[in-house]
C-alpha cells in the first residue's frame, strides 16, 4: 500500500502515476474521501468515548437525586458510542479496501505505457551468426535426452515437463552457481515453503491484478507460489528490524507454480511458459533512502549471472503499466533467443519501495529509534528458462551444445552430444 501522507500531500502525482500505468486515476478520488471518511469516523468514535467516560465521573459525584436521570443519558451515550464503532469499523474496512486497489506510486524517470513501451538501456554481446540451421530449445532438449514434454503432459497436463539426464544436472548447476553467487555476496540461503496464508500472498501484492496467475487450494485456503518472493516477504511480518547494519539479503531457492491464465496458445512450445519452474530470488530488506543503490546493486549481480552462461543479453527499463502492481521500478535482462530472433527475459528486479512492506507490517528503527515502514526489494537470479537461451546460443553444427565454463564442473561435461 502507498503511505497515506504522500497521497494527501501529492495526489496529482498519484494520479499521473495510475495514468502511466494505464490504471484509473479516480482510484486516487476514492481513497482521499475513504481516508477523509474514516479520520471523521474516528474522530467522532473519539469524541463520544470522551463524553462518555466523563458523564461517568459526574455520576459518581452526584447525589441520589440526580442519578437516575444521568444513568438514562449515559445509557443513550452509550448506545451511541457503540454506533460510532460500528460506523468507524465500516470507515477502516472502506479505507483497507480503497487502499488496497491502488498499485504502487511509479518511479520518475520510469517509462509511461504497457508491455511494448520499455526502453533498452543497454545491449550485451553479440548474437551468433550460425553457419547452419539453429534448431530450437525443445529440438536439442529432446535429441540431447534433456527435456520429455511428452511424458510431462502425460502425468501431469499440458505445460509440464520433465528435466531429464544432464538437463536435470544443467539446472540444478544453474541454480547452485546462483547460490553460490549470493552467498558471496552476503545473501542468507534460504528454502522457504511453497505454501503461504492469504494474507501473506494479499500483503506482496499477488491477489489483485494477478490473482488469475495464482494456484489456490480451497480446501487448506492456501496458495502455491509463483515466486520465493512471497514467502521471504512474509519471512519478516509483523516485526521491527534491525537495519543499522544495512540491508537484510535473502535467497530463496524453490519451485514455482503458474497457472498462465490468459495465455492460451502463447509460447506453448518447450519451456519458455510453464506451470512450474525453479528458481533462486533474492529478496532484499532495507531502508527506503536506500532502495535505489540497492536495485543497482541487484542488477549488478544479475548480470554477473548472465555472464558465467555467455549469452548475449539487453537490459530494459521496464514501463510503468507492465509493472505490476507492488513494484515502482523493474528492471529485465531479456537474453537473445537464436530460433525466435528476439530477445526474451531471463531476470527482472523490482524495487517495490514501502509498498509490500506496509502490508505486512515490516519496519525498522531510524538513528532516533522511531519505528519506520522498511522498503523491500526482489530480483532473480537464475530459473529454469535459462536452459532455453544456453541450449540455443551455445548449439553446434552437429547438434551438440557447449557447457558454460562455470556450468562444467555440475554437469560433468563440456559438450552435451546426441
């Protein structure tokens, strides 16, 4: 949720972000009066308490006389401090409601648009030239005895798969080289559960705009993640951190689950959009007046990533309506895909601001020792969609693939042969 004093003070800033967004401006509107209703609310809740719990004291200085007719008018007072409540607690859900529908304020400098507007920021590598014709990732999967969509679809439905043989050893070497990565550069390992409560999938923003993309078992009222993301978001609810020695890292290493709702017949080929992946995210607590360094910092770190597998790869600045909702800022590495003649993501990295963190009740303590709302971030750092852009930009005339140099010693080979 945005802070309630920024929207106050800067509505029209408020509103030019949900028009960059391609969102609703008068959502601004009707969070101003929801606030202004609510204040009214408690003020007058507030109010009547007080008029209460002095007709009270008078009572108890009253003589027998006068009693009974200030017990008739406490009674009423009473009834209608007890109205007053009810009206407040109708004000605080309005409020919530209200709060809860507007997505995060857009960072300036942040492309205005949908999907089709971000802006390149940087171009990585060249993509090969091939000498023959490149066959695409679910070609060299199956001839390379990596990937068995047939057999996945056959146990589980379409969009799933089986990892077989040295492509089972190809991501898990991805994802332990990710580990490896953020443990050096000071991330706690984690592996969360994939499982979490309503309110910690509703405090990271993923039941509103994206709830249709969201596993949800009916019968336990809880919902399977599409990203360790949520977990290591609700890893510190309702708690006041320490911050003064700087951010708090988190890498998440876990499955993933997508119902891809809305994208039938889009990329159903191979491995690109699946229903379930694995992943290493890191999630990253600090203070606001640092989130910025942080995303940098992230970035950084991602394309070291992209580095150690040698794939030619752009950075884009994301715009503003394919943000989501939680994030104000989002950053993709889309890396080249031969077969496709595009280019397509691999890691992306939000600064997601106060927002989730106002959910979840996440703060630290300033220099003065007051409690402040904590700002959070998250970026990947390797998935299983990697193996797409290595089988393909590393394929050889004869059909094999070269390994990564930093992938060999998890593989167990430098080529992978039909």
């Amino acid at each position: 949720m945005i802070d309630l004093r920024f929207l106050r003070e800067n509505p029209e800033s408020v509103r030019a972000s949900q028009r960059a967004r391609g969102e609703d401006p008068a959502l601004v509107d009707a969070l101003l009066e929801a606030d202004a209703a609510r204040r009214a609310a408690v003020a007058t809740a507030d109010s009547l308490r007080a008029e209460h719990k002095a007709m009270g004291k008078v009572i108890g200085k009253a003589s027998k006389e006068e009693r009974p007719a200030l017990l008739a008018a406490a009674t009423d007072m009473s009834a209608k401090v007890k109205e007053a409540e009810v009206a407040q607690n109708a004000a605080d859900a309005d409020l919530d409601a209200a709060h809860r529908a507007l997505s995060n304020v857009v960072q300036d400098g942040a492309p205005a648009g949908g999907e089709d507007d971000y802006i390149v920021l940087e171009t990585v590598g060249t993509p090969p030239e091939f000498d023959f014709e490149p066959k695409d990732h679910l070609e060299l999967g199956e001839s390379l005895g990596l990937i068995d969509m047939e057999r996945g679809a056959k146990v589980s439905g379409s969009r799933f798969y089986f990892l077989t043989g040295h492509g089972a050893l190809l991501q898990l070497g991805l994802l332990q080289l990710a580990a490896q990565k953020a443990v050096a550069n000071g991330f706690t390992m984690m592996i969360p559960p994939v499982l979490v409560r309503p309110e910690i999938m509703a405090g990271t923003g993923f039941l509103g705009q994206h709830s249709a993309e969201v596993y949800h078992l009916a019968d336990d009222d809880l919902y399977l993640v599409g990203t360790s993301e949520v977990p290591l978001a609700g890893y510190h609810a309702e708690e006041i951190l320490d911050l003064s020695a700087g951010a708090k890292r988190y890498a998440g290493w876990s499955s993933c689950f997508r119902r891809e709702a809305g994208s039938y017949g889009k990329d159903t080929r191979g491995i690109i959009r699946v229903h379930q992946f694995d992943k290493v995210e890191m999630f990253v607590y600090t203070t606001p007046d640092q989130a910025d360094a942080e995303h940098q910092r992230l970035l950084a770190w991602e394309r070291e990533m992209l580095a150690a597998i040698d794939v030619p790869y752009r950075v884009i600045d994301v715009a503003a309506g394919d943000l989501g909702s939680s994030a104000a800022r989002k950053f993709d590495c889309e890396a080249w895909v031969p077969t496709q003649r595009t280019y397509r993501e691999l890691t992306s990295t939000s600064n997601c601001t106060t927002f989730q963190a106002r959910r979840l009740a996440v703060r630290y303590r300033d220099e003065n020792g007051k409690a402040q709302i904590a700002a959070t971030l998250n970026g990947t750092l390797a998935t299983t969609r990697w193996i797409v852009a290595i089988l393909e930009n590393h394929q050889q005339a004869d059909g094999s693939v070269r390994v990564p140099a930093a992938l060999v010693p998890f593989v167990g080979t430098e080529v992978l042969k039909p």
